[in-house]
C-alpha cells in the first residue's frame, strides 16, 4: 500500500458534526495508507489528529509547545524553513502587513504543513471552511495548495464520503503513476 500525505486542517468554528467526521475521515485515512499532516490548532487540526495514531501524523507547530503540542509526532520549524515559510507566506496573504509576528508564524506553520519540509507538497488537502470559502489560516492553507497545484476537498461544500472517495482515487491514481482528472 502507497503511503501518501494529506494536510487535515480547518477552521476552529467547525460544526461538532464536521469534526466528529474529520476524526472518523483521518482514522479511515490512516487504515488506508495515509499519513496526516496537521497543525495543531483547536478545532479542525485536533480533530483530524485524534483519528490518526501517532506513527500515521506529523503536526507542525510555529514555536515550541504550542497548544501544549508535543511528542514524537511533532515538529517544530527549524529556523531556516521558518525564514522560507515567512516568504511564501507573505507572498501569499492578502494583508500581510497588517499580521503580528505570532500570526505571522502561525501562517508559516500553515505552509509548512503542505509544503512539508522538503518541498515536496502533500497529496492533498482536505478541510472545512464555512461555505467552502477560503478565510483565516484555512484560506492561507488553501491558498498554498492553490499554488502547488494541490487538490483541496472542503467539507463545506463536499460529503465526508465525496472527500473520502476522492482521496482514494488520488491513491489509486498514485500507484499507477498518473493523476486522476
């Protein structure tokens, strides 16, 4: 079984609904051959990390401790990737002037999250935003992946079983070595 990456993120406002989903979605995931790439936050994030064991996840954090974050599946940007994220990011949001220094880091952590660190971009996104609109750090994420190509699936506008059927068709397409339309 090919193992790819998704990013699991959202809104901290999400539904309890979407988020009971999100964790039953990443726990299928992680039968699957998925592997969850998170960012810690309240909301969207936990629950995609609740439902995906340890060894299946990795959570990017913007400085040490953040939320009470740790454990071996967790990763905090080393300063260079910081500086490379801070770049994109700001590349990237509409008003960056306006974010402080923490939000700024929040939204590398963000990038981080689908660009990973190696550069190599995750296999997809899945995440809910309020009427499927980009807004908040979701928005920068999808924003990100918009930029990479990336395939975003929101449960604001998607069923869990469109998004989870989608997501299996992007992993048979992976085996095969072709993308699916």
């Amino acid at each position: 079984m090919t193992q790819l990456v998704y990013a699991g993120i959202g809104s901290r406002a999400a539904p309890p609904s979407v988020l009971e989903a999100m964790t039953t979605m990443a726990t299928w995931l992680a039968r699957r051959g998925w592997h969850l790439h998170s960012g810690g936050a309240a909301g969207a994030d936990s629950a995609f990390a609740a439902g995906a064991p340890a060894e299946r996840r990795t959570v990017f954090l913007p400085w040490p401790g953040y939320r009470g974050c740790r454990g071996p599946d967790c990763r905090t940007l080393s300063r260079d990737r910081m500086h490379t994220c801070l770049a994109i990011a700001a590349a990237l949001h509409p008003a960056w002037h306006r974010c402080s220094p923490a939000a700024r880091k929040l939204h590398a952590r963000n990038v981080s999250i689908l660009a990973a660190d190696t550069d190599v971009p995750v296999d997809a996104v899945a995440c809910w935003t309020r009427d499927g609109l980009p807004s908040g750090g979701t928005g920068m994420g999808i924003r990100v992946a918009r930029h990479y190509g990336i395939p975003v699936l929101n449960l604001g506008v998607l069923h869990p079983r469109a998004v989870c059927e989608r997501l299996e068709e992007i992993r048979a397409a992976s085996s095969t070595g072709t993308r699916p339309a």
